[in-house]
C-alpha cells in the first residue's frame, strides 16, 4: 500500500495495519495456550485440491490489485471517503474479526485448507445454525470493509469480487463434504443458506 502511495502518510493505510493486525496477534496468541492445534491448521495454506488451489490465487491477486488501486489513489490524489467513513469502516472490521473469534470458539476443525479431520463432527449451533459457512460470512464482512478503511473508492468494486470468488471455493467444499463428513447432507436440508441469510 505505502509503495504505490509513495509516501507513509497514509492515514488509512495505518488504520488497516492496526486493526488487522492487533486483534491477529491477541487471536494468535490465545490459540498458542488455548487450541496449538487449531492454530497449526490456520497457519497452513497448502491446498490440495485444484479447484481451492485457483480460489486461494484469485484471492491473492484481489488483494495485490486493490491495495495497489488504494495506494495509487494517494499517490495521484484520486477522490478518497472522508474520515469518518474510515473510522466506520474500521469499525465494522474490529466487530468482524470479533465475530471470526467466536467462529473459530465454535469450530475446532476449522483449516485453512479443505479438508475432514479424523472424529470432525458437524457443527450446527451458533453461528453455523444461521448460514452453513460462517467463516466465510465474516471475511467476506472483513474484506469489504478494508477499502473502506482505505479510504479508496477505486478498490472497493475490486474487493467486490470477492463474493464471486468465495462462492466458487464453497461449491466445491460442500461437494467434499457431503461425500466425507458424516451428517452433512443433513445440515444443508437443516441450514438452508450458505452464506448470507435469505440470499445464498
């Protein structure tokens, strides 16, 4: 971000690195006492299916193309939110990544990487009773509003692609696991949508 910008007055940029990653480092750090394991499967980001594999890279270049487009910005003093637009934005990430926090309190299986761990068991309650893949839910949350934060109107019709690119890796998770993890089939007749309640 600050490359492009040219410069490290970058009042948004700032912002982003700080909400990003404090509570990264408070959540890491619990799990180092509390759940090493969980942890361990976080931290790894080897996919080992092809599909995922294509996800993870599009996400990748998402993000490369829209803190680029949001240094940019600064640099050639595109039109930026105001302030206050910023602090909103920072906001809804803290709450977001709070809601991340409880996602993974509720699901110790949770990977990085698509996969069913030996004894995984279907996780109906909580978040996981209002749409199948909350984790999901939350970063879309989380990576919407971090052009907010930004301050950059240019990146955020990039990070809106994210749904699109989301959507794809959850088709083929629900294919892998509805073959593999016992009780899933269930779940989807009993959580109808996947991602935002009453749309998908």
């Amino acid at each position: 971000m600050f490359l492009p910008a040219g410069s490290f007055n970058f009042f948004g940029g700032w912002l982003l690195c700080g909400v990003l990653f404090l509570p990264m480092l408070i959540v890491g750090t619990v799990l180092i006492f509390k759940n090493p394991d969980l942890l361990k499967s976080r931290l790894d980001a080897k996919e080992k299916r092809k599909a995922q594999d294509t996800v993870v890279k599009l996400s990748g270049l998402m993000f490369l193309v829209g803190f680029v487009i949001s240094g940019l910005g600064v640099r050639f003093g595109w039109y930026r939110l105001p302030l206050w637009a910023s602090i909103v934005g920072a906001a809804v990430f803290l709450v977001a990544y709070g809601l991340y926090a409880e996602v993974l309190r509720e699901n110790t299986y949770l990977s990085r990487t698509i996969e069913v761990k030996e004894g995984q068991k279907v996780i109906d309650t909580g978040l996981y009773g209002i749409v199948r893949h909350p984790m999901y839910a939350v970063t879309l949350l989380l990576f919407i509003s971090m052009p907010i934060v930004l301050g950059s109107v240019f990146a955020l019709p990039i990070f809106l692609l994210y749904p699109f690119i989301i959507a794809k890796r959850i088709t083929d998770e629900e294919k892998l696991l509805e073959a593999e993890l016992d009780g899933y089939a269930e779940y989807k007749s009993k959580v109808k949508y996947r991602l935002i309640p009453f749309v998908w």
